[in-house]
C-alpha cells in the first residue's frame, strides 16, 4: 500500500475532532457534578433552615446549569431570607418558560408557591409634605415621588425597613419601622426647609447679627474710654509735686516718703 500524505492528514484531523469533544463532553458532566454538588447543599441547608447559605449554594448551581428543581427550592430560601419580591420574580420566569415548559404538577407547584410568596409581602402606606416633589425612599431605593400631602402604598419584603423623603432645599426626613410577614404599616413624613431649620440661622437673625455686633463694639468702646480717663486721673492725682531737687544723673527724679517722728 502506497503512502498517501493527503490521507494521513484526514485521520489526525478526525482524531483531534473526536478529542476535542470527548473534553467538550467531560466538561459538561463536571459542570452538571458542580451544579449537582452545589444542589445538594443548598437543599442540606434549607433542611436545616439555614437560608442564607442555602441561597448562596443554589444562585450558584442555577448559574452553572439551569434546572427547575434549583429554581423551586432557590424561590423558597429567598422566602426564609425574607427576600420574597425576588422569590415572586423567580417564580414568575419559571411559569414564564424561562427554564423549560412545565409539566402540569410543577405547573400547579408554582403557582402555589407564588400565592405563599405574595401572602408574605406586607404593605407599607407612605405619606409626605411640604415640598412640591419629594422622593420616597425604602433602605435606599427609590420607591416613589409625591407631591406634598399625597400618599403611595407599596407590597415591600418584611423585616427592619428604613424609609427616606428627601426634596431639594429641604432636610432629609427619616423613620426606621418593622414590619411583620403579611404586616401593614403607615408612615407620614415632613420633610422642613432648609432657612427654617434650626441648624441655619433665619432671616430676622440673619438682619439682626449686624446690629448686635455694633452695640458689642460700641460698648467695648466706652468702656475702653472710661478706663483711660481714669487712668490719667489717677497719675494726675498721684503726681508729686516739685520738691525743688533737681533730677539725680542716675535715678531721675528722686523722691522721698516722709515718716512721721523722723
């Protein structure tokens, strides 16, 4: 059999293409054994109410490999952790078709999970004055803008909420309030303009600084005057008079006490 240079390249590339995806291959199945690991814990973790954990574990193993059963289980330890929009969000890609079409027990599943979700949602009513426009914020995010003596009533995730209204020319206003899973809460606030405030001095006292600083002035000046007069009253009054001596070239003037009996 003749040697063909032309054949003996077709098989090398053959075998590099067979390797290439037996390593495409063996990559997958250990993404899906990470994805599969990381699954496992996250599912110990809600098993032992450890959501937190259990969130991290399986945000980790849906972005390595999609799956529903990560999505189902990730949507309830974002409810243990308190984070129910989120759980809410989640579910809603998943009946989406996001993850795949659902059979009809998961479909029924979801939905389920869903109303549980939004039963958990409380209810925080917000009402502001005393700005045209006055931004309301929850930790942060911005939530709404009112105009002065409007309320906004928002589904927000329970726990230790603070709220912010903020306008400019304004001081911030601020209240921290707790709300229980399924809770309502009503929180007014004022926010105050700046001049008015007790940190910025007002107008009438703004006019008023100049005038008492003159009076200030004015009267350290006659007491300044007072002094000297009688300062140089006193030295006129104690000055001795002309004894006759003439000046010492060492001393000066020389002056002597007299003491009676000598």
């Amino acid at each position: 059999m003749s040697y063909n240079p032309s054949m003996r390249l077709s098989w090398a590339l053959a075998v590099l293409v067979i390797t290439s995806f037996d390593a495409s291959a063996l990559a997958e199945e250990s993404v899906e054994a990470q994805a599969r690991s990381l699954f496992e814990q996250g599912l110990r973790a809600i098993e032992q109410s450890r959501f937190v954990e259990a969130r991290d574990y399986l945000n980790r193993s849906l972005e390595l490999y999609a799956n529903q059963a990560t999505v189902f289980n990730l949507a309830v330890a974002l409810r243990g952790t308190g984070e129910t929009r989120a759980s809410i969000e989640l579910i809603d890609q998943l009946l989406a078709g996001r993850y795949g079409e659902l059979n009809e027990e998961r479909l029924a599943q979801a939905r389920e999970s869903r109303e549980a979700s939004v039963r958990d949602l409380a209810t925080l009513r917000i009402q502001a004055e005393g700005a045209p426009e006055i931004e309301i914020r929850v930790d942060g995010e911005l939530l709404a803008r009112l105009h002065s003596g409007e309320q906004t009533e928002h589904h927000v995730d329970s726990g230790s909420l603070l709220i912010t209204a903020s306008a400019p020319g304004h001081s911030t206003a601020e209240r921290r309030t707790f709300l229980e899973r399924g809770g309502e809460a009503t929180v007014a606030l004022r926010v105050i303009p700046l001049e008015s405030s007790a940190e910025t001095p007002t107008t009438r006292e703004r006019e008023a600084t100049p005038r008492r600083r003159a009076w200030i002035w004015a009267v350290l000046g006659v007491g300044v005057a007072v002094v000297c007069a009688a300062i140089v009253t006193s030295i006129l009054l104690t000055r001795p008079e002309d004894d006759g001596l003439e000046d010492d070239p060492v001393f000066g003037r020389v002056t002597t006490t007299l003491v009676d009996g000598l």
